[in-house]
C-alpha cells in the first residue's frame, strides 16, 4: 500500500507535488488544532473552573460548619493576636487573592483584596465576625468572570 501510495506521488508532476505537500501540511494544521490543541485548552479551562467551584463550596462548607459549632449562649469571642497576621493568613488559606494588608493601630487593619468570588469572600467574612474580628468598613466592586475586589478595614473587639 505504501509502494502504491510512493509510485503514485512520483508520478505527479512537481506542481502537482507541491499542491499534495501543501494539502498535507495543511491537514495536519487542522488535525493538529482541533484535535490535540483545542481540546487540550477546552480540559484545562473546565478544570479550572471546577478547582474555583471547589473553593467556594469550601468557602461555604466551612461557614457552615462554624456557624454550627458557634456558642449557643451567644456569646462572642475575642480576639488575640496580631490581627494582620492572622487576616492574610485565613484570607489565603480561603482563596482570596490578598492585594496588601496595612495595619493601622494595635486593633485595626486595611485590606485589600484583588480578587475573590463573592461567595468566598462572604463567608469567609463570616467566620472571621465569629472569631471576633469586626468589618467596619466594606467596598466591593466587580473584577471581571464572576469575581469581586474589596477594600476592607477590620478591627478586633
């Protein structure tokens, strides 16, 4: 079959050749995107949007359970420590891509946070309120695919 296939391109005349080499290359070039390169990106994007899904139900799943495991008499707890350790610190353990943490007194702290998804950051927010960490002040606004940046001042009780 390959004598068959080289004896027929031998007879070809070299324009001939030349326009089969060409249809050859160019065969390739489609095979070569549509079925290595494209599907490869189209697996690459679906993973990361499911690792960012992922990161919001931990978000949520971990809001939850410390709502549940809160004091039932009501009480909060205080908090101890360096506050703007412990904000970037549970603030990238949750996902949230931290831009700058600026302490401003013993108790209160700047935050800027350049990317995160609402859910994520909400109840990460939440959670924080339950650790005794207050937001005094919030600015959201949108970041493009679903995620917000924040500028965020917190203090501790």
């Amino acid at each position: 079959m390959i004598d068959n296939a080289r004896n027929w391109f031998v007879g070809l005349s070299q324009r001939e050749r030349v326009l089969v080499g060409v249809a050859g290359l160019l065969l390739a070039g489609l095979v070569g995107y549509y079925g290595i390169a494209r599907p490869m990106l189209g697996a690459m994007t679906a993973a990361e949007e499911r690792y960012v899904d992922a990161v919001e139900q931990q978000a949520r799943i971990e809001s939850k359970v410390a709502a549940l495991q809160q004091p039932v008499d009501g009480t909060t707890v205080k908090f101890s420590g360096a506050i703007d350790t412990f904000v970037s610190q549970s603030a990238g353990e949750t996902g949230i891509a931290v831009g700058s943490v600026v302490p401003q007194s013993g108790n209160r702290v700047n935050m800027v946070v350049e990317s995160a998804k609402p859910t994520a950051l909400f109840g990460w927010l939440a959670r924080i309120e339950r650790e005794g960490i207050a937001v005094e002040a919030l600015n959201v606004n949108p970041a493009g695919n679903g995620a917000v940046s924040a500028t965020i001042t917190l203090r501790s009780h």
